[in-house]
C-alpha cells in the first residue's frame, strides 16, 4: 500500500471538492494502492468555541459583504463542476472545528475516517449542521457505526484536544499552509484541489513502482 496523507477541516468548501474529484479517481480504481489518512488543519484555531454567525465570519475574512458572495459564487460553480449541490444558504453558523477533528481523529482509530470524514461534509455543506455541536457528532459517529454514547463521552472531556492542536501545529512547521494539501508516500505534497484525472495518472505512476515512503507522524 501506498501512503496518502489528506490535511483538510471539515468547514472548506475546497477540501470537500478535493475529496469528491478523489473519490472518483478511485472508484474508477477500485484496486488503487492508497492507504488513506486525515489528519488535522483547522482554518480557523482561533475561532471561539461556540462558533460564530457565518455571514459577520464572511464578510470579515473576504472584506465585506460582495467580496463574500463573488468568491462562494465561485466555489458554488467549481463544486456543481464536480458533482456537488452545496447548500450554501442552509449554513448559519461557522462552527470551531477542533471537536470534529478530534472525531475524525477517532474514526481513524475504528478505521471509519472515510464514512465521518463524509458525513461531516454532507451535514455542513448540504444539510447546514453546525458540526461544532457535540450532538450533531455524536449522530454523525452513530451513522458511520461508531458508538455514539462513548463519543458523547469523549466530547465532554478533554482527550486528545493537545493532539489534535500539536498535530496542527507539527503540519504548519512542516509547511502546511493551507487545505486541502494531499502527500503521496510522506514524499510528495499536492496542495489544492487535484482533478480526478491526475490521481488516475498518480495510480497509473504508483503502479509502475513508486516507493512508498513512511507514515507522517
């Protein structure tokens, strides 16, 4: 198998592009040779807890309220080239991410990061959740047949809220600067959204014989 390590927060709208134009490559390659891991990158570290109103969150970050809507104009247009319907108007709220990574981080124990990983995109960009609240992940870590009463649990306390912002960190001085940024065999980083035609040719090389390298810790 080969390594390919995924940097991505659930709440970027290019990183569930990215995902969808992967996903396709592989389905078209059932037998790919990827062993697929998420690891974390909040876009937002600094983001109060409970989140905050996504439009005052927008129209901050883009520069106002024109600025905002040109540019989630354009992901809408490159999300419905890629086979998604974003319901861009159901969202409310921008949640803080750092209690869906630390689910992911979970799924990954359970080997069901694909299923939460999709779910978590699904109830934010399609069904306008606030993935920030813990019964929203709870029913989400239930549908991909986790159990939902422990992480219930585990989102009351605080495990592993230290890794999951060491994790952060450690990617961002390794020169992580943004997501999604995908690394084939812990040697080769694509960042930004990939077409599906480049991992077909990225399966097609891997094929031939690329090493493999090691796990990114």
């Amino acid at each position: 198998m080969v390594l390919l390590d995924i940097f991505a927060d659930p709440i970027c709208p290019w990183c569930y592009i990215g995902k969808r134009l992967l996903d396709a490559a592989l389905q078209r390659h059932p037998d790919h040779p990827f062993a697929i891991t998420w690891h974390p990158f909040q876009l937002n570290p600094n983001m109060p807890q409970q989140g905050m109103d996504r439009r005052t969150y927008l129209e901050a970050k883009f520069g106002g309220k024109m600025q905002a809507a040109q540019t989630y104009a354009e992901i809408a247009e490159h999300a419905r080239e890629a086979g998604l319907d974003l319901n861009l108007a159901a969202i409310t709220r921008t949640p803080n991410t750092l209690d869906a990574h630390r689910l992911i981080h979970w799924a990954g124990i359970e080997g069901r990061q694909q299923a939460v990983i999709s779910f978590l995109f699904e109830a934010y960009f399609q069904n306008g959740q606030d993935i920030g609240d813990a019964d929203i992940l709870r029913a989400i870590a239930e549908r991909a047949e986790m159990d939902g009463a422990m992480i219930a649990r585990l989102l009351a306390s605080d495990a592993d809220v230290e890794d999951i912002r060491a994790r952060d960190a450690h990617a961002r001085q390794r020169g992580v600067t943004g997501v999604p940024t995908f690394i084939v065999a812990n040697t080769h980083a694509l960042v930004g959204v990939q077409p599906a035609t480049l991992w077909e040719d990225v399966i097609a090389e891997l094929r031939g014989g690329a090493p493999q390298g090691t796990r990114l810790q």
